[in-house]
C-alpha cells in the first residue's frame, strides 16, 4: 500500500470510529435506572442515523427552502467574498510592500481598523447593505483583506534583495522586475494565507445569515432556525455541511497553488 493509501486508510478508520462511537453513546444511557441520562445526550448534539434521516429530508423537494439551496447560497456568498479579499489584500500588500513610505503613512489606519471585531461590523454592515448578498461578501472582505494583506505585504518586503539586482544587471525592466520577481516571491506567502482566509470568509458569510432569517438564506439561516426549534439534528446537518464545503474549498486552493507555486522545490517532486 502507498503512503497516500495508508494516509487515506487512517483517515477513514478514525471517521468510521468515531461516527460509530457518536451513534452508540448517544443510544446507551449512562445510569439504567435514571431515564434519559445518557453518556452522550442525543438532545443536544443528535445522533448520526438522525442527522442522516434530517438531511435526506432537507435535500428532498419536500421542503420549501432545500439544504441544496441554502448551501449554494453559503457558497456563492463565500466565493465572491474570498475573491473579493484575496484579490484586493494581495494588490494592497504588494503596493505597499513596495514603498516603504506609503506604508508609513497607511499603517495607523490599516492597524486601527484591522482592530476592530469583525462581529461588531456586523450591525453597521447590514444597516447600509442590508441583509442579502452583498452584505454577507462584505463581511467576508472584511476579513480575508487583512489575513492576506499582512502576508503580501510581508511576501513582498522579504524578496532577495540580490535577485532584483540580478534582475536589473540582465536588463530586466522595473515592471518585469515585479512580475518576474517580486510577484512569485509574494506569492509564496500569499497562499500561505488562503486555506485559512477561506474559513474565516466562511465564517463572514454564516455570521451574516444568522442575522439575515431567511431573506439572507444560506446554512446560517438553518442553523439560526434549529436553534429557535431546539432542533439538534437539523443544526449538525448545517455544521456537517459547512465542515464538507470548508473541506472541499481548502483542497481547491492546495490544486491551484500547486499549479501556480510549480517553480518551488516543493512542488516538483509530485503527487
């Protein structure tokens, strides 16, 4: 067996273990005498085959709002939000990286802002863009921007000084120079911040639903209504979905950074 088959193995043994010992404890009760005392009590986190049964319930047209479509909903607004912030971080890190007095001058409001607590934003955010989507990309922005700023901007002041020079003594133009030098450099420390930065978008976007009910849709909205219903079950499908789509996102940047960073010597010893 390869090692990416035993990593696989191991993986799906520790799953299988614990959705085993999750559906077990939550059916044995702790004191036989004392009635629903459990070692692990189903009100509160469910049991698998429920969570199962809730979320083939939810997935069928039975249902006006579908997990499908609160799913995609989550999804869409993470995607535009993660773009958004990766792309407007990774122009303003480097901008700055590259001036040194600019970024002086920039600093005490990039570190009085990044300061804030993004959930604080949260009422001011829905107060001007209201509670659909471009609010919840919002939030997302405000999140991402900074996680992948901070590392342009630190990618791009860290560039071997002796491979711009080398650059310039073969003829290289200062634009060349940035986009042959200074751009693969930054990016190295950019993707460092991807897989984390779509998470924290993720969260963005679901703290933007709980306030949003169902004009804002998404797992949030679901997760907002078990809790209301005191409906565990309904509340571990939206957390499984979201633990799938974080899952799903983080694999996604590892392809594109590994197509992208292929120069390193990382990435040249393949799969």
């Amino acid at each position: 067996m390869s090692d990416r088959g035993r990593v696989l193995f191991w993986r799906l043994l520790i799953l299988v273990v614990l959705v085993g010992a999750w559906e077990w404890l939550t059916g044995i009760k702790a004191i036989s005498k004392t009635p629903g005392l459990y070692w692990i009590d189903p009100f509160f986190i469910s049991r698998p085959s429920v969570i199962v049964k809730r979320f083939a319930y939810l997935a069928s047209g039975e249902v006006r709002l579908s997990i499908w479509a609160m799913a995609l909903s989550t999804v869409q607004s993470t995607l535009w939000g993660f773009v958004v912030g990766v792309s407007t971080g990774f122009a303003a890190g480097l901008g700055l990286g590259r001036h040194d007095r600019l970024a002086r001058v920039f600093e005490p409001y990039i570190i009085a802002f990044n300061s804030l607590p993004r959930i604080a934003l949260v009422p001011l955010v829905t107060m001007i863009f209201g509670f659909g989507l471009l609010a919840k990309i919002v939030l997302a922005w405000t999140i991402v921007f900074f996680i992948v700023f901070f590392n342009t901007f630190q990618g791009a002041r860290s560039v071997d000084a002796d491979l711009i020079h080398s650059a310039r003594f073969l003829g290289a133009s200062e634009r060349q120079v940035v986009r042959t030098v200074i751009v693969p450099s930054a990016l190295a420390w950019t993707f460092a911040a991807l897989t984390p930065s779509v998470s924290f978008a993720l969260i963005g976007v679901v703290v933007g639903e709980f306030l949003g009910g169902e004009s804002g849709g998404g797992l949030g909205y679901l997760i907002i209504q078990s809790l209301g219903t005191l409906n565990a079950a309904d509340m571990m499908v939206a957390l499984l979905t979201l633990g799938v789509i974080g899952i799903v996102m983080a694999l996604g940047i590892k392809q594109v950074e590994r197509r992208l960073l292929r120069w390193r010597p990382e990435y040249r010893k393949g799969p």
